[in-house]
C-alpha cells in the first residue's frame, strides 16, 4: 500500500469490482486479463474489462471500456476512484499503472467535472495509490478547447 493508509472499505469493494470485471476480459492473444473499476461521487461503481481483437493492435483497455460505458450512460464527471487489477501471475506482483493512452481517456472524463481521481494501481504486493494529475501531469484536457 502506497504511503501506508489504511484502505477503506469502499476501496476494497472497488478494487474487488475490478478483479470481477477481470474474470468477462477478452484477452485470448496477450492472455494478459485486465479489470477497471470507477467509483462516481453518488457512490456507483462502473467496470470496465479489456477487448482484444484478431487485429491485435485495435486492443482496448480496461479503463477505456470503463470510460466508454460511463459516458454511455450520460455520466460527465463525479469520478472520484478508478482500482485497475491486471493478472497476479505477471509483472511480478508489481502495482498495474495504466497506459498513457488510458490516462488521457480518464482524464477527459475526471476533467469534465473537475476532479482528480485516486487510482488504485493493483498488484499482490501492494496497492498504489496515486491521483491521475500525477500520472498524467500537464495534461491536455476540454477546457484547453474552450
Ligand atoms: N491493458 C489494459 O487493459 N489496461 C492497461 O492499463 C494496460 C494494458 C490491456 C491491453 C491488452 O489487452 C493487454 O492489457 C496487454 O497489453
């Protein structure tokens, strides 16, 4: 755990969200199972997996799918933590931080309602905590195009 806080339940709830999402991922090509998991200021949670394609270079990310479905479903803000889980057996153990691109698409979304959402950057090892402004400084966002 990063910074040595305590994780609170709703963070456990979330990061076990993640790892459930993990389980519907489509990944036969890497064989690398990714789940995402967005926790909103009304407290819902909003998972994403992630989608590979015979085309491997068209993969989507889990926290992109996440994204795509929250929009989806209207939402434009209130993002207040995003548990990325990827697989225990890779990596070893580390923390999973999620890919530039990934970090571009979450920050359009926390943007939008003006937050900067903690991440929780899985691994077996420990859990790192980090805000998306610390994964992705100087970042090009909507208000830029106002
Ligand atoms: N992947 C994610 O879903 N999220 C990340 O942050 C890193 C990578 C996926 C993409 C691909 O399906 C697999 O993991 C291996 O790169």
């Amino acid at each position: 755990m990063g910074g040595g806080e305590a994780m609170t339940k709703s963070d456990e709830q979330l990061i076990a969200a993640a790892r459930e999402a993990a389980e519907r991922s489509y990944s036969p090509y890497s064989g690398y199972a990714v789940g995402a998991a967005m926790r909103f200021a009304d407290g819902s949670v909003v998972t994403g997996t992630n989608v590979e394609n015979a085309s491997y270079g068209l993969a989507l990310c889990a926290e992109t799918v996440a994204v795509g479905r929250a929009m989806a479903e209207g939402r434009r803000g209130g993002l207040e933590a995003v548990a990325v889980v990827g697989p225990s057996d890779k990596g070893g153990g580390e923390p999973i931080t999620p890919c530039g691109r990934c970090r571009q698409v979450l920050n359009e979304l926390a943007q939008l309602g003006n937050t900067d959402p903690e991440i929780l950057c899985v691994g077996t090892v420990r859990v790192e905590r980090v805000r998306l402004s610390v994964l992705l400084p100087h970042a090009f966002g909507p208000a830029a195009l106002d």
